[in-house]
C-alpha cells in the first residue's frame, strides 16, 4: 500500500511539473495575445536590408536601434536573430528569413525595408501568436502586424538649412531612391528644398533618382551626374555613403542621411538626418514581452527623440548652429510644423493654403508633388 501510495505522489508531481512547464511555453507562444513572456526564453528577429557591419547608413542606424534596446532590456546575444543583406525586392528571400526566425523562436520581428511589407503581411496571418513589426510602408492589421516610421521629413527640414548656408553655386544635388511617386521620400526632399528656401531663397535642389533603396554603384553615379551639373551640396534619400564619398573626391559638401557620416567623409559631411530608432525597438519589445503590445502603427518625431540630425560638422558655415537650433526647438514645441501654409509647387500649384497644415497622413502617402525650388534631372 504504501508503495502504490508512493507512485501516486511520483506521479502526481510529475503531472504538475509538466503542466507548469506548459504555462510557461504558453506564455512565450502566446506573446501576440496578452501574455507576458519570459525575458530569457524571449527572441527578437531583425530582417535588414544590408549588412550593419557598413558602419553607417541605413541598416547600420536601424541596427544601433536594436543594440540600444537590447541593452535596454537585459537581452542576450542569443535573443537577437539577425537577417543581413536580405534583398527587399526578392518575395523567396524575404518569405525564407522571416520564416527562419520564426523556426529559431523570434515572437516579434522588426522588417526594416518597404519591399518586406506583402510578405510581412502575409506572415502575420499564418502566424497568429507572432508580431510582425513593418518599418515604413502603410500596411497593418488588428492583430499582428503593425508598420512603424517617423517624421523624417522634420529633420531634414534642418539639413536644409545647412545646405542653404552652405552652397556657394545656389545649385544643391539630391539622390533620391524613388520619384515623386513615393511619399516617403517625396515628403522627404521636399522638406529638405523648404528648409533651403528659408535661408537661400536663390538656391535650386536637382534631385537624381536611383529607382532602388540599396545600390551603392547607382548612389555614386547619381551624385557625380549632379556634382558634373555644379552642385557643391549633396543630399541623399538613399542608403550607402556612396554620395558623401563622392561629394568629398570633388571637394565639395554634402549632407548624409540614417547615421553621421561625418567619419566617412570627414571634408564634405555637414550633418545629416539621423534615426534613434532605439526609442522604438525598446518600446515595442517590451511591450512584446510585458503581454501589452497592441497592433497600432507607430509614427514618433523629434519631441520623442525618434529623428534629428547629427551633431553639426567643422565644414557647416558660421552661423548655422543658431539658425538650425532656433527652428529645432519650435519643431519640438509644436509652433512649427514643417508643411504649413502656404505652399506651392514646382508647377506653381498651390497644394497647401495660407492656415493650413498638411496631414502626416499625406506626407506619408499621398504627397506627389515637388516643392517649388526643386528640378528633376
């Protein structure tokens, strides 16, 4: 009797620790939907574009972004599961490393480039106890999948302003990835031509299109076309060093974008828009791992430390700190909002009337036009 009463109790134990080890699977598999998940069992997935290892640009800053939340959180090397060089226009090797994250136990994973959005969204419905975190783009739903970006286009408005009181041709280059069939970066340019316009209403932006998010080679000869034109300042909506570099073998100035390219082109840089995508990455995850994460988009700008621009270089002409710092501050306060009364096209259209205020929304998704002072090359 005694016996059988022992393997009772064996058994009843073992019963108890199979079932709390399958509270605690439930709580990491169940993360998407309410419940809070273990920080050591935790993963974080992170598809990029190129390679972080660049040391600057556009893969580089969103990956600073996780290293801050990493360190933020408390979360080990092995908690981190890292795409690199994952092309964002190839559906096969999108689809094959998010899928390998998910293999790997990621319960969120952070799409840095558009091209990841339809695969993304695709995921996120075979996949309902994973979140599938899209940067840029407009796609979402109400469970899963969310996008997230910023107000760039604020930052930029500031590079402008050092471009403007740089320039000594009045003629300032601009390699976009897009044309102005893409918001993203329309919005962007134009606020880099209005930051211009403000302190050198003399000044013409020429904007050079790529037509990729990622081409080193396309990005370089882009910027020597515009620098063959007479353009002594370039600015950029792409992701490599690749203009900077050229703008330096010219002698001429330049303004990067993503991270401070002040170390790559130490003679040109002047500043550049720059993300602290940390504040995002952090926030995001742990809501993840808290159980508290809700499928809402996320749009940060420079009143939550989301954009700015890097730290003003020796090559920027005396006077801009105080000019630039000025705007900056009513940026962040809400008195100035970049894209507000009256505005005019390069066709000579009023898009924007004298008391109003152009939504992010549009900014974001329905801005087509070019801002008056800007030529398409």
């Amino acid at each position: 009797m005694k016996k059988l009463k022992k393997l009772l109790a064996l058994a009843l134990a073992l019963t108890t620790v199979f079932a709390f080890a399958g509270c605690q699977n439930e709580a990491v598999e169940n993360n998407a939907g309410g419940e809070e998940a273990p920080a050591a069992d935790f993963k974080v997935g992170v598809i990029h574009i190129g390679d972080p290892a660049d040391g600057s640009g556009y893969s580089f800053a969103h990956d600073q972004g996780i290293v801050a939340m990493q360190a933020e959180l408390g979360l080990e090397d092995s908690q981190i599961v890292r795409k690199n060089n994952i092309a964002d226009g190839d559906a096969v090797a999108s689809r094959t490393a998010i899928e390998e994250c998910i293999e790997e136990g990621c319960k969120i994973i952070f799409g840095t480039s558009w091209g990841y959005m339809d695969t993304m969204e695709e995921l996120a419905a075979e996949y309902p106890d994973v979140i599938f975190s899209h940067g840029t783009g407009y796609k979402s739903n109400d469970t899963n999948f969310n996008n997230y970006f910023g107000r760039i286009y604020q930052a930029r408005y500031l590079a402008g302003i050092a471009a403007g009181m740089k320039t000594q041709s009045n003629k300032i280059g601009y390699v976009a990835a897009m044309g102005s069939e893409n918001s993203e970066v329309t919005g962007g340019v134009n606020a880099f031509a209005m930051g211009i316009k403000s302190v050198n209403p003399d000044a013409v932006v020429y904007v050079k299109v790529t037509n990729s998010w990622f081409d080193p080679t396309a990005e370089q000869q882009a910027a020597e076309a515009l620098l063959s034109m007479g353009c002594d300042v370039i600015g950029q909506h792409c992701d490599t060093t690749a203009p900077q570099l050229a703008a330096e073998a010219k002698g001429v100035w330049g303004c990067g974008y993503n991270s401070d390219m002040t170390k790559d082109a130490p003679k040109a840089h002047l500043t550049a828009p720059i993300w602290n995508w940390g504040v995002y990455y952090t926030k995001a995850t742990k809501a993840a791992m808290e159980g508290t994460w809700k499928a809402e988009n996320y749009f940060g700008g420079m009143d939550d430390g989301l954009v700015d621009i890097s730290p003003l270089s020796e090559n920027c002409a005396e006077g801009t700190q105080e000019a630039i710092d000025a705007v900056r501050e009513k940026i962040k306060s809400g008195e100035f909002k970049v894209f507000q009364d009256e505005i005019k096209d390069n066709k000579g259209n009023i898009v924007c009337k004298a008391g109003e205020v152009i939504s992010d929304a549009d900014i974001t998704g329905n801005m087509t036009w070019y801002f008056e002072n800007i030529e398409v090359k």
